[in-house]
C-alpha cells in the first residue's frame, strides 16, 4: 500500500479547504450538502446524514477520451468519421500531437480483414 496523505482545515463555518497529494480542493456545504471543487474538476454531493447513503455527480473532469483505444473500422467512411471525430478532439485540445498521430496512424492502418491494400 502506498503512502497516503489528506489534511482538511475548517476555513469558516461551511468552508472547507483540503489538502492532498493529487491537490487542494475547496468544500462549500452544510451537512448533506456539499460542492467541492479541485483539480479533478467541480463535484456535487448530497446525501442522507447518517445513513451512508448519498449521490454525486462530477463535471469538468477527465472524459478518457485520450486513453481509449480506437477500434479500426472495416469500411471506408467509418474511418473517415473516425478519422473526423479524432480531428475534432485534437482541436479541442483534448488529445495531445503525440495521441493523435498515434491514434490516426491506427485508424488508417489496414486490418487482415481489408483485404489487399
């Protein structure tokens, strides 16, 4: 098991900055409640006290859109809108030089089940 680090400081009443090793994040909320906002993106969080039971839901994270491994479609225009959707992600800066050019060699790399190149 690795080393681990948390450390959590009431700033005022409701407000809450925590400190970690992946970063700080800051937690605005009452018991039940509560928004925190950090490196991983904005998290929301409501619950019943006492129960364990509760529901959030996250924005502004990672989509994982980078680490997905694209699958090389057999037809022509499947790899078109691929190669068009991977064109789009690396505009949006969601993939770095590297990723992309790996990922568009993939697409554009013929499968056994092309048939001759």
């Amino acid at each position: 098991m690795g080393l681990r680090f948390f450390r959590r400081m009431k700033i005022a009443p409701g407000l809450t900055l925590n400190l970690s090793r992946s970063g700080p994040s800051l937690s605005a909320g009452v018991r039940g409640a509560h928004v925190t906002a950090g490196p991983k993106g904005v998290r929301r969080t409501v619950g019943i006290p006492g129960t364990g039971l509760f529901y959030t839901s996250r924005s502004g994270h990672h989509t994982g859109a980078h680490t997905a491994a694209p699958r090389s479609p057999s037809s022509k225009r499947g790899r078109q809108e691929l190669l068009a959707q991977l064109d789009d992600l690396h505009r949006a800066g969601v993939l770095s030089d590297t990723e992309y050019e790996a990922k568009r060699r993939l697409i554009e790399t013929p499968t056994a089940s092309d048939g001759p190149a």
